[in-house]
C-alpha cells in the first residue's frame, strides 16, 4: 500500500473517470475486506495450528480499515472541491436526483464499482452490506443502518437495489444487487447520451430523514408562561400578526422583494434564560409544531454532508410548515472574519443562503449575539436580548412556577424572594423544586416560606457563578 490512493492527490478530478477510478482504488481495499472476513466467519471453530494465520487476517483487516476511512475522507473531500470548481459528475446528478444521503452514494458505488472489478453479477445480503462499509465495528450503528432497506428509504423506495430471487444458503437475509435498468442508464449518461432519471417524487420527511437532524415536538409553553417585558412582547407580537399576509400579495411586495421574505428571530443571552421557552411560545401563538435542531447532529466530518444537513433543516421545517428552531447556533452564525477554518465560513455561507431563501419563521439561540456575523445580522427581523428581570419581574416567575395545586401558606412573601435570590428563571425553576422536594419530605400539602427558602439557598449554594451581576430575562421553566 505504498501507493497512495487516487482521491488523496491534489486537485481536482477532471471528468467522471477520474472520479469513478478513484472509488474503484477504494472498492479494491473493500472488496478485500470483506472477503477476509468473508472467510474468518466460514468457520466459528478454528484449528490450533491456524490460530497464527487467523491472527494476521485480523491484523490485515485492522490495516484496510485505516486505509479505507483515509482514504474515503480524502476522496470525498476531492469530490466536494471538484464540485465547488465547477466541475460536473453523472453520479452526483444522480445522488442529487434521488436525495441520496452519504451511506446512500457510498454503497451505490461500491456496487457499480465492484460489477466491473469482479466481472459478474455482484450481489450481497444486507448485513454484508452494513458490516463492509461499517470499519469501526460499532454494532449500535450496524443497527441503525439497517434501516437503509426500508420501504420508504431511497434504495429500496427507487429501486435502486433490488433483491435477487435466491437466498443465499447460510443467511437467511435479503440479497440485493444494483437494479440492472439504473446500471444500464448509469452507463448511458456516461456515453453523453441524453436521457432522463426516472422521475422522483419529492415528498414530505419521514420520521427517519427528521431523526437526522433532529426532533418535532409539540410546543409545551405558551405566552402566558413568559414574563417579558412589554416591548419586547408587543415586537414579537408585531411581526407575527403581518406575516405572510394577504396584504403583502395584493401590495406587490412579492414582485419587489424575491428573496429574504421569511421572519428569523435571535434569541440571545446566557444559558437559563429561557430562549428555548419562547421560540416555543411563538410556535404555539402559531399553531404550529417545532423542528428542534440539535446542532452536534448537523455537523459531520466528511466534507459537504453538514452542508447537505443545513438545507435539509429548512427544507424540512419548508415542506411540513414548522417552526424551525436552532438551539445554541453560535458556530453557524458568528462572524466569519474571527473563523481560523474554512468550513466553519462555508457552513455560515451556506446557512446565510438558506436563510435567504427561506419563507417560514425561524429561531436562533445563541450565548453571543454581540459576535453575530454582519450578514447574518441583515437577514434577523427581530434581536431579543435576555437580561436578568428586575424584582417585580422575579416576584411574578416566583408565582408562575408554583403548582396551582400546591396549597400556599399565609407567610409566603415572593417580593421577599425576587429581593433575596437575583435568579434568571431557570434558577428559580430549580428552586422551586427542591422547595417541592421538602415539602413530599415533610408529608405536608402545604408550601411554607421555609421551604421556599430552602430551595433557594440550595440553589445558590450549588451554583459554581455565585455573583449574579450579569442581568438576563427569566421564564416559567426556563432550560
């Protein structure tokens, strides 16, 4: 393997066979790969004298598994910079056609590839399949990556694997083979001859394509949960009730303005300070459900995937009318010029071309609203800065997180509270719990000042920023 593999040279790939030679190179370190363990696992039980044998086929495996994974990163790497200089791929045109994600193009390839090595009709059962391009041996994400062959996945949904009418005869697990009709237009548009890719119908997300970038929740919190201060309530309000109005129609508003129509809102201050809470207020003002958007969910290590992840999360929140709400969004919304990597400038590009495109409403989150790129800046309707509430304000979050069914006695006194705890809502949230917790420990139904005290001082004492000079806004059951 003193030879290094084609994707890893500088450059870009010219034309599709360059591109389609550098993945074969990887198909050849595959192929070995699974016959090793192909015949590792013919036999559980292996004689003494071939132990040291069976020692070097694992110690080989371990080699092409390195030899893969670098390999594969810098092919896909090249393939993301050939595309950025211009330069077009059959097989991408058909990967993009069919909204194939990057497991997806890996083994469509590796079919492709490995028909012409092999000179014969490839086919393997699906657990092959998953453990082949699986180097890190991570039975959890076997486990996952089964569900590549549901119904409703791209590769059983197009038919672009289909299964062979023989089983094979130790397994009794599906066999697949590429569809020879995708490999005969495959070859084709490689001959530039001009024909089309059967049709695609674009559908809304399944739970699996939404399970990739996050969650859809209902909203558990409304307006009447948040104590805000009344400008900011009547700002919110403002821009909700002249969205996507008629009016705008009949203006012509659409004739001048093409792009940049939706509304986005930041939401910024320190953790606890309930941003989350109020994206999820307006949603419930809109009757709407929330796309929650997990961000370590969205990044990836090979090259142009956590692009793909960006559009995909407007896509989604698109096509099922939600409110897209992205939690703790620093990385993809703070100045460029302060970025020492090139992908984290491509990932605010993209998100900003997105945002421009996008119709729906959207929230940011973010701990550093003063570091916001200027045009991310631009495209934001409406910057709400959370602050620490004053003590009528705190008196009213001390209520609000308080059980109505939770008896009261005569002696609370929640001004004395909001003077004595300067906590943003989600201190006072934890407060009131562990005042809860004493009284389930007392057997009483009644709340007493004593435990709210308690509950307090616990949490001021278990608090690692004990001086409260900062000043945020607080909620009912900020997080």
């Amino acid at each position: 393997m003193s030879k290094r593999p084609l994707a890893e040279r500088s450059g870009v790939f010219a034309d599709d066979q360059e591109y389609l030679e550098a993945y074969a190179e990887i198909c050849r370190f595959l192929n070995e790969r699974y016959e090793l363990l192909e015949d590792v696992c013919s036999s559980m039980r292996v004689p003494l004298k071939e132990q040291e044998n069976r020692e070097q086929v694992h110690m080989r495996c371990r080699e092409l598994e390195q030899v893969i994974q670098d390999s594969e990163w810098y092919f896909w790497e090249k393939v993301e910079y050939s595309k950025r200089a211009g330069r077009h791929f059959v097989f991408e045109e058909f990967s993009d056609n069919y909204g194939l994600d990057h497991l997806e193009k890996r083994i469509v390839l590796f079919f492709l590839c490995s028909a012409v090595l092999r000179a014969k009709d490839f086919s393997l059962s699906r657990l092959w399949i998953i453990e082949i391009f699986n180097t890190r041996g991570s039975v959890m994400e076997k486990m996952q990556d089964l569900s590549l062959f549901n119904d409703d996945r791209s590769l059983v949904k197009y038919e672009i694997l289909v299964e062979k009418d023989i089983w094979h005869s130790n397994s009794p697990d599906a066999v697949y083979r590429l569809n020879p009709k995708t490999r005969d237009i495959f070859c084709r548009k490689l001959r530039g001859i001009d024909i089309q890719w059967p049709e695609s119908k674009k559908e809304k997300y399944k739970e699996s394509d939404v399970q990739q970038i996050g969650y859809i929740k209902d909203p558990d919190h409304s307006f009447d949960d948040v104590v805000l201060p009344s400008g900011t309530r009547e700002n919110l309000n403002f821009f909700l009730k002249t969205h996507n109005t008629d009016t705008f129609e009949k203006l012509g508003v659409d004739k001048v303005i093409k792009k940049a129509k939706g509304l986005s809102f930041l939401f910024y201050g320190p953790p606890g300070t309930g941003k989350s809470m109020l994206a999820e207020a307006v949603a419930s003002s809109l009757e709407k459900k929330v796309l929650v958007v997990e961000t370590p969910r969205i990044f990836s290590c090979w090259l142009g995937e956590t692009d793909k992840n960006i559009q995909k999360m407007f896509e989604c929140a698109r096509e099922n009318d939600l409110l897209l709400l992205l939690d703790e969004a620093d990385s993809l919304l703070y100045r460029r010029n302060l970025s020492t990597a090139d992908h984290t400038v491509r990932f605010t590009n993209v998100m900003l071309t997105e945002l421009e495109r996008f119709e729906g409403i959207a929230v940011f989150t973010s701990n550093m609203g003063e570091l916001l790129d200027e045009a991310m800046e631009r495209r934001i309707s409406l910057k709400v800065k959370f602050e620490v509430p004053n003590p009528l304000e705190r008196a009213s979050i001390w209520k609000l997180h308080v059980p109505p069914s939770v008896k009261l006695a005569e002696d609370i006194d929640f001004d004395l509270l909001s003077t004595k705890y300067e906590f943003t809502g989600g201190y006072i949230k934890n407060a009131v719990l562990n005042a809860i917790r004493r009284l389930v420990s007392r057997k009483s139904d009644i709340l007493t000042m004593e435990d709210l005290i308690f509950g307090g001082d616990t949490e001021k004492n278990g608090m690692f920023h004990k001086k409260q000079n900062r000043r945020f806004i607080g909620f009912k059951g900020s997080s």
